[in-house]
C-alpha cells in the first residue's frame, strides 16, 4: 500500500471514530430562539438510564442502547421523543416547542432551598440564563435594570446602587453563591459593591423584595439580591469566548472562560477584563434645565499647580473612566451521587475609581477637589460547600458553606491647591459559616432550618501626605483607628405547610444576637470605646391561596431587623455642608411589613400581577441633627462642618404599589411591562424619609424569529410518548437553525420633587436641580441578537436612541447618551 493510500485509510479511520464519539452527544435547542436548553432530563421508556443537559444544552446519549427511545423533558418545553439511532445519524441537534402556557418557575432564595414559584408568596424577579446571555449591560449593578422593578444609583462611573422598595445600600442584602457579601462597613448611603459580581459568569440571578430576615438575617429589609455564577459540569470541555464595545463610553469587555469536566470533578474558570473611558452624556437636553449637569470645568496640573480648565466638550464627563478585572474558579467534586462539594474562588479588582460627583462641586470659581478617588477596590472570596442528600431523621437536604472574605476600600482626596493628600485606609475580613437543612416530613410538609454564623474584622487608618515633599502626618481615620470587630450568632426556622391543592402556608422565625465592639484612638471624641450587644427576634407568615388554576392571591405579614454595623454607629465622613460623627447608643431598626399579592393568568397569552405593601420602620436609623461637647459644628478636613449622626429614629414609614404584565402574543412576539411607585415618610422629624424612587418602569416587546432550515434527511423519526400519549405534532423537531432576536424596551421615571426629598443629603439634592429637584425622563433603547450559528453569535443595541440628558434619581452623574453596543461570542 502505498502513502498515499495508507493516508487515505488513517484519514478514513480517524473520521469514522471522531463521528462515533460525536454521536454519542446531542444539543438540546429552544426551538424559538435557538439558545441552548440546560437541565433538560433525557431518559429511556422504563427510566433505566437518565441524562441531563449542561448549560451549552449537551448532553451524553453514550449510556442508552440503540434500540432504545429516549425522551426529552423540561418543565418549560413540549415533551420530545426521539429514537437513539436515528438521533445518532442525524446532525446532533435536539430542538424543543415552548409549551403554549406559562409553566411553573422554581427559585432558590426564598426558603434557601429549591421550590416551585407558585408556591412561594414573596414578590421575586428572576434573571435566567438566557437573559443574562444576551444582556448588554455593563456591570453586575446595571444587569438589575432589566427586571424593571430595580433603580439603580450612581455617584460615578464605577457606580451601581440598587433600590429595593426605598431600601438601599445596607439596607438590602447581597449574597454570592449562598455567602453574605454585606459587611460591617456597608454604608447606609450608596453602595458600588454590586459591580465587584463578574456578570458574565452568572448562571442566574433572584431579586427578592420585601422583608426576608427570617431566612436571611439581619440587612435584608428591602430584599435580597442573590447572585448564582454558574456552576461547572461533568463530562464536559468548552472554552467560551466574547467582546465587547460600547460607543458611549469607549467600553471594552473581553471575556473567556473554560470549562473541564470529567466524571466525578470539574472545573471552570473564567477571567473578564473591562476597559471604560469618560462616559459621554446625552446632548439631547430640554431648554429648562439650563446647563444642569453639563461638566464645564476640571481640574489638572500646569507647572505642578492645580489649575481649573475649561472642558470644550462639557459632555464629555472627566474623571468617570475605570477599569476592572475579574477572575472566578469554580471546583466541582461529586464522589458519590448524593453529594457535591465546591471550592468557589473570586477575586474582583479594579483601578482607582474617581468620585465624578465630588470632582464636580465648586468652591467659589474654582473647583473644591483637585483629587477625589477610590483606591483599587478588591474582593477576595474562597468558599467551601457540600450539598448533601439523605433520608435520615435530621435532613433530606443539606448545605454546609464556610466562607472567607477579604476587602479592601480606599478613599484619596486632595483639596484644590492644597498640598496635603489625605488616605483613608478600610480593610475588613468576613469569616462566615451558613448551615442550612431541609427535612421532608411527609408530602406536604416540609421543615427548613438552620444556623449562622459571621465575625467581621475591620481595620481603618489615615494619613496626610505632602505631594510635594512627601512629608506624612496622621489623619482621622474614616472608622474607629483601634480596629472594630463585630460578631453574629443565628437561628432560624420556617415550616411550609402544604393544605390542599389550593392553600399553602409558611411560618418562621429567626433569633440573631451580635456583639460589637470599636476602639478610638481620636481625642476629638468623648469617649475611646464603644460595645453594643444586640438580640432580634424575627418572623413571618404568609399562605398563598389558588381558587382556580389561574388565580393566586399571597398574603404576607414579615418582619425585618438590622443590626447596626461600624459604618453606622463608628463612621465619621464629611459630605455637602455636614459631618457626620460617631454615636453609641444605636439600637437595631425593624420593619414590620404587610403586603398582598394578586396573580391572574390567562392561558397562552398573558400573566398579571401585582403587590400592595406597607412597611412600618421603627428605630430607623437616619440622619439627625447632632451636637459634640456642646457644639454644632465641627472642623474636619480644614473646614468646618454642620455636625449630624445617625440615630434611631422613632417611626418611619414606606407604602407602595408593584405591578407586572407579560404576555406571549402570536407569531413569537413577547410584551412585557412594569410599573412601581412608592412614598416614604420620616414622621418623627416630619421630612421625606430618603432612599425613595419617584414612580419608575420598564416596557418591552420581543419577537423572535427562527431561520431553521430543515434537514429533512437528518431529522430523527418523532415517536409520542407512551406515557402522556402525546400526539405526534407535539413532539419536539430536530434540525438545524440561525435565530435571531429582537427587543424594544422603555426604561422610565417619573420626577422627584425638591420638596419630596430628604435633607439629610441621602437624596443627594445638590446634584439636582435647586429647587426642582430630578426631571421625570424615559429612553428607547433597541437590542438584537443573531445566532449565526451554534458556535457563533453576535449582537448589536442601541441604547438611549434619543440621546436624551437625563440622571437616575439621586445620581451624581448623568447617564450615557447615545450608545451603539457590539458583541461577538464564541463557544468552542
């Protein structure tokens, strides 16, 4: 034989077996979309063998036998059948129907444990793998937008602070993959620590609105946002790669991530690194705004003076652009069937971010700040967690998760043409344990409990240092300079009672205790120590009832309870025209909330629903008027300032209304729409109670069209199924697709009035208008997504189509105008 036959004959060889072994693996596809399917349940006609499908849709056929058929399952979609044989000689692609009804969703973050939505009365939003695919959002901050029922607050280019019923910052809990990122100097203002959440590696994300102490312990007054990073498969390899650019603010994504799994152990790991320049604002701007929030003038050095500069561009917002990276391993080890067991690696850093907000203010005709900065701000999480499951007398599911946390928050100023920086130094390390345990007691009734446990160390320095010189003096420091250390201790329990087929009932309770304890080294303040121990009992009950399959109505009474950290009671911080100083006689603040729910479904075309809640603060801890050793006034900084504190004030109250619309019109086309208002009042000193939204939406529609061609001669004979008896035009399709996906969608707010904001500055009334306060905006925005293939996509939005000026309540910086987005992906 000669050579060019024996390459002939390996080349034979080798395609036979690389199509053998490719055969034995199918992709599961949303017929609609084209977007991959995960968790589909593959299993033959006695459910001898069984398969499920990753998050690329694959899933392993090699374990069922030629002769046998294998169904295809998903609590969304039409059930498919197919022949394993005739799967195998076709091209590899499984596509499954959407069924013509809203089916039931599952979430995770209300009980800390897996149940069906309809059964669960709390208002929750949930973010699914294919939205956050195709999202072209930013930041893990800016992906909350989508749900329509989140605004979101920025002081600068590095910003993102959501608001959950007129909570914000400490007020609402975020939590990573079952870990608490709150900390003991979470501050009660605005918070950027969202953005730290890599959000190209999330597999799904659950807003929770409403008091959710009972579950979650203290903070979660307004909700919880739980981010999920998704999770590493077995029996799997793929290397995802995509970029990004965003015209608005020269934005660069570049992300990749791989994926290796074998039989009992995986891995995936990913790296996103995020580029952005000076965020360019809308130009479109009503004549009755005036030059509000244009950027006239910055600051920068000329012969190693600071000097004001005019901006030629006033657009163009200076001072906005950062970078940041991201890095994410996740370890999956399974060495049995009922248990897994995760290593969870983050580390989020960033370069330094600049205060837009501050750099902005004047003082006099030259600007207040030459420099005004985060230092890098970095998040290191490493976490340990076993799922296990076991019939046994304590549990049927279990999870264990220790965690480690370490981060580090900077703040550099520099008053214009003063030679004297200042650096305020925050290191705090988190170390937490979360045990929680389901036990089924019988069929319906189920007992979830649990404990948990958090230490926060936190450790705060100051100095001054002559940029000219070098020379380096002490400073106050931001939080007690003698360290801070704050410990939890809880309990919780919640009962679920399944009553019959139309009324489930839930009932909890939660006991937290926490210590804390700060030492002062200022002599300013008239005391060097302060120690707070605190107990809070908690509870909830709620039963959600169904008349008739397409009816729900929820019934919840819930309480909620935060413990004050450092940042609340250790915190001096100047900002505006106030100071604010320490105070130790603060006591945890409670909500006591009563809501109602309604849900209507009308089969195959669209679900309503809608909440009515009251929330009831009592010691609520806002911003008074304070004085020091008989003073009102206090010199920090080189000036002089108003001196307040927050404190526990007597009653507070927030009332508001949720409503959701989504319809599944005809001919693949999809409306959704949201609509919230809310009112919040601080009755003890008879002001608007901060952090409250004016009235704010979202409005969409969405079609999807699918440029499937079929392959008619690799289409694998659909049987029905033997069980359901399916008729055979309800069984899945299979061929080969290009899809591409359209969306409009509204964002929108209403105005907020000067004289419905708060005075203490948590509305940040000096970045409104003076007198007017926030103008009411809206922006169209376009969004399509075109799969070119199962390999290849690439998307292309617009958003903010009129270009409009506008900023998001209480933002000291105006949004991006016009922004053209391009993406390409890439699965190999």
């Amino acid at each position: 034989m000669g050579p060019a036959k024996r390459f002939q004959a390996i080349l034979l060889f080798l395609t036979i077996v690389f199509q053998s072994i490719d055969a034995q693996h199918v992709i599961v596809l949303d017929e609609s979309s084209g977007e991959p399917i995960d968790h589909v349940a593959l299993y033959n006609q006695d459910k001898s063998v069984s398969a499920l499908s990753d998050i690329y849709g694959k899933a392993d056929i090699q374990a069922f036998k030629n002769g046998d058929s294998i169904y295809f399952q998903h609590s969304s979609y039409v059930l498919a059948g197919f022949h394993k044989h005739e799967l195998a000689y076709g091209d590899g692609r499984v596509w499954l129907v959407k069924r013509n009804i809203m089916m039931e969703e599952f979430v995770v973050s209300a009980i800390r444990g897996r149940e069906k939505k309809g059964e669960t009365p709390c208002m929750i939003n949930v973010l699914e793998p294919d939205q956050l695919n195709t999202s072209v959002s930013q930041t893990g901050a800016d992906i909350l937008l989508a749900t329509g029922n989140v605004m979101v607050q920025k002081s600068q280019g590095g910003g993102g602070s959501p608001i959950l019923r007129g909570f914000e910052a400490n007020k609402i809990l975020l939590v990573i993959d079952g870990v608490r990122m709150n900390n003991a100097i979470y501050r009660s203002g605005h918070l950027q620590n969202a953005i730290t959440i890599d959000n190209n590696i999330l597999d799904r994300v659950e807003v929770l609105f409403g008091p959710s102490s009972t579950m979650y312990g203290s903070d979660a007054l307004g909700g919880v946002i739980h981010y999920y990073t998704r999770s590493p498969e077995f029996n799997d390899r793929q290397l995802g790669l995509y970029t990004r650019y965003s015209t608005a603010n020269q934005g660069k994504t570049v992300h990749a991530d791989f994926s290796l799994g074998g039989r009992k152990i995986a891995n995936l790991t990913s790296f996103t690194l995020k580029d952005f320049g000076d965020t360019r604002s809308g130009r479109n701007r009503p004549s009755v705004i005036g030059d509000w929030g244009l950027l006239n003038h910055y600051v920068s050095q000329a012969g190693g003076t600071d000097t004001t500069l005019i901006n030629t561009d006033p657009h163009i917002q200076k001072n906005s652009a950062y970078r940041q990276y991201d890095l994410v391993s996740r370890t999956r080890y399974s060495p049995v069937s009922l248990i897994d067991l995760y290593l969870n690696l983050q580390l989020s850093t960033s370069s330094d971010i600049d205060r837009f907000d501050q750099l902005n203010d004047y003082e006099g005709e030259d600007l207040k700040y030459a420099e005004w900065y985060y230092g890098p701000q970095n998040r290191f999480m490493a976490s340990v967690q076993g799922d296990f499951k076991n019939y046994n007398l304590l549990y049927t599911n279990a999870t264990a998760t220790l965690a480690f946390q370490r981060i580090t928050e900077d703040r550099i100023t520099r008053r214009f043409r003063v030679d004297d920086k200042l650096f305020q130094e925050e290191d705090v390390f988190v170390y937490s344990g979360n045990f929680d345990f389901m036990k089924v007691i019988k069929e319906s009734r189920r007992l979830y409990y649990g404990l948990e446990i958090t230490h926060n160390d936190v450790h705060s320095d100051a100095r001054y240092e002559d940029i000219r010189n070098g020379t380096v003096r002490s400073a106050l420091t931001r939080y007690p300079g003698g360290g801070s250390h704050t410990n939890s201790f809880s309990l919780y329990g919640n009962y679920k009672m399944i009553l019959s087929d139309k009324m489930v009932l839930n009932t909890g309770l939660r006991y937290n205790y926490g210590l804390l304890r700060s030492k002062f080294t200022d002599t300013n303040l008239p005391y060097d120590e302060i120690r707070i121990n605190n107990g809070a009992l908690t509870g909830s009950a709620s039963l959600v009832y169904t008349p008739a399959p397409t009816w729900q109505y929820d019934f919840i009474l819930a309480t909620g309870f935060r413990n004050p950290n450092v940042d609340d009671y250790g915190k001096v911080r100047a900002k505006g025209d106030y100071v604010t100083v320490p105070n130790e006689n603060l006591q945890p603040e409670y909500t006591y909330n009563a809501e109602i729910g309604i849900s209507k479904k009308i089969p195959g075309i669209a679900t309503f629903s809608g909440s009515v809640y009251f929330t009831y603060l009592t010691n609520a801890i806002v911003r008074t008027d304070h004085t020091m050793n008989g003073l009102d006034s206090l010199l920090y900084d080189g000036e002089y300032y108003k001196i307040i504190t927050n404190a526990n004030a007597s009653l507070a109250t927030i009332q508001g209304i949720s409503l959701n619309a989504r319809s599944d019109l005809a001919s693949n086309f999809r409306f959704m729409g949201t609509f919230n208002y809310l009112k919040g009042t601080d009755i003890t000193n008879n002001v608007p109670l901060g952090h409250i939204p004016p009235v704010f939406g979202r409005l969409s529609i969405s079609h999807n069209l699918n440029l499937r061609f079929p392959k008619r001669s690799n289409h694998p004979e659909r049987i029905s199924h033997p069980e359901l008896g399916l008729p055979r035009n309800q069984i899945g399709v299979s061929g080969s697709a290009r899809t591409l996906t359209t969306e409009f969608y509204i964002h929108y707010s209403g105005k907020k009035y000067w004289s419905e904001m708060s005075p203490y500055g948590e509305d940040n009334e000096d970045e409104a208008i003076p007198g007017e306060g926030y103008p009411a905006w809206y922006t169209i925005n376009l969004r399509t997504h075109y799969r070119i293939s199962e390999r290849f996509e690439i998307q292309v939005a617009i958003e903010n189509l009129l270009d409009r000026f506008y900023k998001s309540f209480a933002s000291g910086i105006g949004a991006p105008g016009r922004n053209f987005i391009f993406t390409l992906r890439a699965t190999i």
